[in-house]
C-alpha cells in the first residue's frame, strides 16, 4: 500500500490529500493505517510543516520505506 503523507491541519487540507490519493492509487495517512502493509510514502511539497507527516517520514526512514516527493504542477 502506497500512503501519501501532508499537512492535514484543516478540512480543505485532509480533502486535498483524500482527494489526490485517489488520483494517484495511494491511501492518506492516518492513525488507522497498518504500517505493515505499507510499501513506499508519497510526501506533499509542504508535509515539512506538519508534525505528524515528519514523525511519519522519520519511521519509514527507519523502516527502511521508499519515500517519493511529490512536485508541484505550476
């Protein structure tokens, strides 16, 4: 399972995520994600900002996860 990781501080932000994890086959990271069913991280270009979207790359780096950057379409 691929898990897409961002800020997700607001409505209009947990959408956006739900909404581009869809389009790209991926699930939003939440407290209910199996973390033993998770194959790669896709990160936002702002997951920087967010708490959890950090602690959650610093455990796929430990767990050895493949983690992707998504860029942003202008």
């Amino acid at each position: 399972m691929i898990v897409l990781i961002g800020p997700q501080s607001t409505d209009d932000e947990r959408g956006d995520l739900e909404e581009t994890a869809g389009f790209l086959g991926a699930v939003r990271m939440t407290p209910d994600v199996d973390w033993a069913l998770v194959t790669g991280f896709l990160v936002t270009p702002d997951w920087e900002r967010c708490s959890g979207a950090r602690a959650d790359v610093a455990a796929a780096r430990v767990f050895g996860l493949p983690i992707e950057q998504l860029n942003t379409i202008r």
